[in-house]
C-alpha cells in the first residue's frame, strides 16, 4: 500500500515541473502559482465546510501553517525558479526535501533515527547529486535560480515535520481541504492585482496555460496532498519525505517523451537512488 503510494505520488509530483513551465508559457510565475492554488483550494471546498466544524480552533493556525509550508510558499517559490531553470533540474533539486526533513525532526522535536535510515537518506541523496553531475549544467544558464528550489524544500522538510509530530492524528482530507482553502483565499488577491485578464485580449488566447495551471492545480496540489499526507500517517515522515528522491526518475520519463537521450550512467544513478528509498523503509 504505502509503495503504490509512493509511486503514484513520484509520477504526481514529478510531473508538476512540466505542467508548471507550460503554464508559464503564457502566465507570469505568481500567476501560475495563484492559479494552482486557488484551483486546488476550490475542488476541495466541499470538504472544507464538513471539516472545519469538526476541527479545534486551538488547531487551525498550525494547519494554515502547514499550508503555507507544504503548498503556499514553495508555489510561488518553484514558479519563479522555473522562468530560469528546466523543469528537471528543478525535480532533482526537489530532492534536498529529505535532508531537511530530517534536520527539523531532529532539531525541533527530538525525533529518534535508525542508522539504517539515515544510512539511506545519505545513499538516496548521493544518488541525486550524481545524477545532476551526469545531466550536467550549462555555465551560462541561471543555475543559480535553483536556490529557490532548495528555499522551497526547506519548506516541505519543516512542513513534514510539523504534520508528523503536532498534526498526525486529522485526517489527510480533513488538513489538505482546510489548508488549500486558506492558500487559496491568500492567493486570489495576488491573482487578481497582477492584471490576470489581461492575457486573454490578446490574439492568441491561453488556453493551454491556463488548463496546465488548473491540472496543476487539482492533481499536482490537490490529490497529491491528500496522498502525501496519507503517506506520512501510514509510513512515517522519513519514508513520505523520501517521494522527492523519486521525483528524478519521472523527470527523466518526461524527458524522453520530450526526446531527450537517457544514458547509463542515469540509469545506474537512479538505481543508487531506489536502493536508498528501500533502506529507509526496509523494516
């Protein structure tokens, strides 16, 4: 259960980069990312009016807090980075999740680590960074952008953290439906001060980025919350903030499709990478 989790979650996620850029096609990064949001917070507003009665106001600002860290702040964060950077050096830099999940449960609730856990974490990263050696980066290009990808990962690590030791006993819906609203209630006046309707006097209408936006919205936000917050109740932090270390393996399928060469070196890392996935979970 917890591995068709996982793997559905990877392809989830690890196809957000590609819809994030096609949006950006056409729509400025805090539009593209208010867009998600708003989407996101709107296909579970039904289940924000059944949850919010049942849910202890004493609760509700950890859970705004949850969502601002888990899907607010890295939207527009990731959106930004991605005017600079392709969307697959964005899903490897995704990776550093872990890492800083690890670091805030340690530091901030005194979480117990098996070796063999951080032993794997350890492996899982390494793999990361030997696949971004592989991929290689041009000099010239704006890598440097990719620092507000590892701002953003801080964020999901802090945010894991959080929900696995102060918000684990809610339901994944009941925390996703009322965080979503939140963000989404936060982002329609960013959406609506950036002259939005703008891009649709023009000519060429965008359809395209505004349809790759909303899926992001539903499924890269949406339906992925609800599964990695699923993941994070029946797995445990360290194994849900490992998802990002399968992220890679789907921006390389993107990139085939995309007809991108994948050689075996790639291969070979992404093995590195699995291998750590399993050490953490391994019981």
């Amino acid at each position: 259960m917890n591995w068709g989790i996982f793997l559905l979650l990877s392809l989830t996620w690890g196809s957000s980069f590609i819809l994030m850029k096609l949006g950006l096609a056409s729509f400025s990064p805090y539009q593209v990312a208010s867009i998600r949001l708003i989407s996101a917070g709107a296909a579970l507003l039904p289940f924000f009016f059944r949850f919010i009665r049942q849910t202890p106001a004493a609760k509700i600002p950890a859970i705004i807090m949850s969502g601002l860290l888990g899907n607010g702040i890295p939207a527009y964060l990731f959106c930004i980075a991605e005017t600079r950077i392709d969307s697959s050096l964005a899903g490897m830099l995704n990776s550093f999740t872990p890492v800083f999940a690890l670091i805030f449960s340690v530091t901030l609730f005194s979480a117990p680590v098996l070796r063999r856990q951080a032993a794997g974490l350890l492996i899982g990263l390494a793999g990361v960074v030997l696949l971004f050696l592989v991929k290689g980066v041009d000099a010239n290009s704006y890598w440097y952008y990719g620092f507000l990808v590892i701002l953003a990962t801080a964020c999901y690590g802090l945010n894991i953290a959080l929900v696995h030791h102060y918000l684990k006993e809610f339901q994944s819906l009941q925390l996703v439906s009322i965080s979503l609203f939140f963000m989404a209630l936060f982002a329609l006046p960013v959406l609506l001060l950036s002259d939005f309707s703008a891009a649709f006097q023009a000519a060429e209408r965008p359809w395209m980025s505004l349809a790759a936006s909303c899926t992001l919205g539903w499924i890269g936000t949406g339906v992925a919350s609800l599964l990695f917050y699923q993941l994070i109740r029946s797995a445990g932090a360290m194994f849900a903030s490992m998802v990002t270390y399968g992220l890679p393996v789907v921006a390389i399928g993107w990139g085939l499709v995309a007809g991108e060469a994948v050689n075996g070196w790639q291969v070979v890392c992404l093995g590195v990478i699995m291998s750590g996935v399993y050490l953490v979970n391994r019981k």
